[in-house]
C-alpha cells in the first residue's frame, strides 16, 4: 500500500478515483455562437437573474455576441466565477427584488430592451416560496417586459418529463415548483401578446456546470456531469429511458450542461431560428439549439485512466528493476 501511495505521489495522482476530476474543466461553449461577434451589435438584452448559475453565462454570450447587455438580479454584481473577467465590464448590473420592487423601480432597472432572458427559479421544500420564487418573480419582470414593449423572450422552465412525475412520484410541496412554472409561461406569453413566435422556453431536467457540487440547489460538476451526459446518451440507455416510468425515465435522461442552456437562451435573444419561438424540451433540444459538441467526459475519464495506469506500470517497473539491483 505504501509502495502505490508513493507511485501515485511520483505521478501526481492525488486519488485513483478521481478520474473525472483530473480531466480538464470545459471553458464556455457557446456553441456555434461562439464566432458570432457582431449578430447581437445594436441590440438591447436583460438577462433576469443575470448574477446566477445559468443567468451570468448568457451574460457572458451574448457579450461576447456584440449585445448591450443589462443583469437584473437581487445583488446586482456580477458573480464570483466571473471576479477579474473582461466581459463583467461590458454589464450594467442593476440590483432589483423582484417580490417587492415597485414596478417604476423595476422598470428603470429592466431598461429599454429589445429581447429578455428570464433565468430567475428556486428550489427548496417550502411550497409559498416555491410558488413565489418560480412564479410572481417572473410574472413581474413579464409584466415590465410588457410595459416597455419587449419583442421576445426567453426563459428556463423545466422539462415536461420533470413535470409529470409531480403527481406520483414527488412530495407534494413541489407543486409550488410546478405551478410557478406554470406561472411564468403564461405570463411570458401574455406580455408579448401571446405571440408564441417571439418565446423560447427552455426546459432542462437536470443542469450540470461550475467546479463545485451543490445539494440547494443541486448541482454536479462540468467533469462529472459531462461524464453522465455522454454514458446517458448512448443508445441502449435511451432505449430503456423511453420503456420506463416516472422518475425512473428522468433519471435515465441525459443531463444537460449550463452552458448549453445559456446558449440556447442567447440565441433565442439574438432571434436565431433555431431557438427563437422554439420549445426546447430536454437535453437533446437545447444542445441542438446551438449545435453544441457532444459531451466527452466519460472518454476523457478513460483516457486519464489508461494514460495514468500505464504511466503506474511503467515507474514500478522500474522501481523493482532497481531494487533488484540493489
């Protein structure tokens, strides 16, 4: 045992098992927005929520893209992944609460934008805060969207498999979760007139990214969860996924990374085809809103393992021959 534990010290291998962290992080797929510098030149976006998870990436995208981009959020900075990045420079982040704004208050925040991405959710087992997390937040800033004249929207809801486990198979606390879901589509819808042509929903199961895990919310790693989204998506698995129920069936569909998310939530601000006015329901839809490349991380973890076998073979071999020698 002490013989591997210095074998693994000689090759920088702090855990055997750690594979999937030892394979380098993905930077921030813009999918095939990512040369796109100037479709969003001249256009106003505010990104609801833009100092969280998903939000602050779309920020990043759609300035990358050439976009005057505003972040509405209850802190209004800019997030800690972000500390020191050129980009936050190019936001204007402005701080607004969106349970208790007054709606002129609000709407100086929101500006004047010509499309809005809405990435405001919660989680938790409190089904008032559920409700009014997930549904009044984003009805507010709807309705803002309405008074100023915005010509789309995008926003993050959850996938329709997710939803329709809510009756059986979750606690009924998540009904607060559902309805304000529910909440916020309708609302999304009306403040454009019902004009479904103008409203992007995207609507994940499950959303992996960052470098740290998280249980409120939940949340996995982009090594990990690149890992399960390719081993989900092999053929077999999506077979058996298809065949069985409940969250048995969720489980088994591949997770999608954060960065795909924001993505579709850029392009559909941009008015790109392939998102704008689109239902964007699971994994498969959003990496295909953007054209994102497949996830690797479950070959880059077997790489690492061949690779750093091989190399463990190789130094005790050597170790041995040398101790013979001795």
């Amino acid at each position: 045992a002490n013989a591997f534990q210095v074998g693994q010290h000689a090759l920088g291998i702090r855990n055997p098992s750690s594979a999937l962290r030892m394979t380098a992080a993905r930077p921030i797929s813009a999918g095939n927005l990512v040369d796109d510098t100037s479709s969003g030149k001249g256009l106003k976006v505010t990104v609801v929520g833009g100092s969280g998870f998903v939000g602050s990436r779309v920020c990043k995208i759609l300035v990358d893209c050439g976009a005057e981009v505003t972040s509405v959020s209850k802190s209004g900075q800019a997030p800690k992944w972000a500390a020191g990045q050129d980009w936050t420079s190019s936001v204007d982040w402005k701080a607004a609460d969106l349970l208790s704004c007054d709606e002129a208050s609000l709407d100086a925040a929101m500006g004047s934008p010509d499309a809005v991405v809405s990435t405001v959710g919660v989680v938790g087992t409190d089904l008032d805060v559920l409700l009014k997390g997930n549904g009044d937040t984003n009805a507010a800033a709807f309705a803002s969207c309405k008074r100023k004249g915005t010509s789309r929207i995008a926003y993050v809801s959850v996938s329709d498999e997710v939803k329709a486990c809510q009756e059986k198979w979750l606690p009924e606390f998540f009904s607060g979760y559902f309805d304000g879901k529910v909440i916020a589509e309708a609302a999304a819808l009306e403040a454009l007139g019902g004009d479904a042509s103008q409203v992007c929903l995207v609507k994940p199961t499950f959303i992996y990214g960052g470098d740290s895990f998280g249980l409120f919310p939940p949340r996995v790693t982009y090594e990990y969860g690149s890992g399960i989204e390719q081993l989900l998506s092999l053929g077999l698995i999506k077979v058996i996924a298809d065949i069985t129920p409940g969250l048995i069936k969720v489980a088994l569909r591949p997770p999608v990374s954060v960065d795909s998310v924001a993505s579709a939530c850029a392009a559909a601000a941009l008015g790109k085809e392939a998102a704008n006015g689109k239902v964007l329901d699971g994994t498969e839809a959003i990496n295909g809103a953007t054209d994102q490349p497949d996830a690797t991380g479950l070959s880059e973890a077997f790489e690492w393992t061949k690779d750093n076998t091989i190399k463990f073979y190789n130094w005790a071999k050597e170790k041995i021959e040398e101790s013979k020698k001795d």
